[in-house]
C-alpha cells in the first residue's frame, strides 16, 4: 500500500461520531462570539 492508498484510507475511516463534535464545536464557538460581540458593543454604545 502505497502513501497516497493509506492517506485517503485514513480520511474515509472518520466516523460521523467525529464530524458530529466537529460540528457542534464550531455551532458553539460561533454563538460565543456572536454573544461576545454583543456585549462588547453594548458596554461601548453608551
């Protein structure tokens, strides 16, 4: 098995349990920043 054969092995043995937490981490990074960005703008809108 040659190097190129192993590496796309390898990506299509991600189980969707994974790119399920992948998916979820950047839904709440998202809604963090988003509320961040918020409350920053309403500390300086005064």
């Amino acid at each position: 098995m040659n190097k190129e054969e192993s590496e796309v092995k390898i990506d299509k043995e991600l189980p969707d349990s994974w790119w399920y937490r992948v998916y979820a981490a950047v839904a709440v990074t998202t809604v963090i920043v988003i509320a961040l960005l918020w409350a920053f703008s309403q500390y300086f809108s005064s």
